[in-house]
C-alpha cells in the first residue's frame, strides 16, 4: 500500500512510535519517555509551581505534571513556595538536550520550510475539528 492509501491515524501512530523509540535509544536508558522528557525539559528553564507545569504540560500527558520526575528523584518540592525544582540528577539527565533536539531537527530534514509548515497546520486544524466535535457532544 502507498503512503497516500494509509489514513492520517496509521502515520500518527507510526510516528509516535519511531519518536518513542528514537528518544529511549538517545537517552540511553536514562529513563524518561516522550512525555517525561516535556516534563523535564519544562522544569530544567527555570522552578515552577506544580499547578503552573500541569497547565502547560497539558498537551503532553495525562499526568501533565511533575509527579514522575518527583519518584524517579530528578525534581524535588521545595518549601515554603513549593516549586518544583530539579535535581542534579534530573540537570544529568536533561543535559542530554543537545542530543534530542538533534534528532528532532534530524526528523524533519527534507521537506521544505513551507510544507513542514503547511502539514503543521493541517494537524492543528485537524485537531481542532475533532476538539469541536468532542465539545458538541
């Protein structure tokens, strides 16, 4: 079958996959998956409270927060503010940034600036269809 006779679904898919798979072979056993990474990576620009990385991170996870990064004793609680801040096994961890950041340029090398921007929005605007339709019901 040709890539134009798979539907959206099956390349999302695949893709996400290959990313998973990408991202635990560049952290090396590290540990964190593609969502935990976000989580990481959110934390490691600076201490926020937990209810401000749930907000942003929503995208990302159903978790959404800092609670992985809390049990694996790369981001602690700290009082009296309560922000999160990370570790310095979590700055280990997330100084692999270099590397991932490559890979994600790696990935999207080849198609022109404009396509990878135009199938962006055809994303965007796919998942704003699907939000719409969720909304009605």
């Amino acid at each position: 079958m040709s890539a134009a006779g798979r539907p959206i679904g099956y390349w999302l898919k695949h893709l996400r996959g290959l990313l998973e798979a990408r991202l635990a072979r560049t952290l090396g056993g590290l540990g964190p998956d593609r969502r935990s990474w976000q989580v990481l990576n959110l934390h490691s620009r600076g201490p926020r409270h937990r209810a401000d990385a749930e907000r942003e991170l929503a995208a990302f996870s159903t978790d959404g927060g800092p609670g992985g990064l809390l049990a694996r004793g790369w981001a602690r609680e700290e009082p009296p503010d309560g922000r999160v801040r990370l570790t310095a096994r979590g700055r280990a961890v997330q100084a692999t940034a270099a590397r991932v950041a490559e890979d994600g340029e790696r990935a999207v090398r080849g198609p022109a600036p404009r396509r990878h921007t135009g199938t962006v929005e055809v994303l965007a605007a796919v998942a704003g269809n699907v939000r719409a339709a969720l909304a009605e019901r």
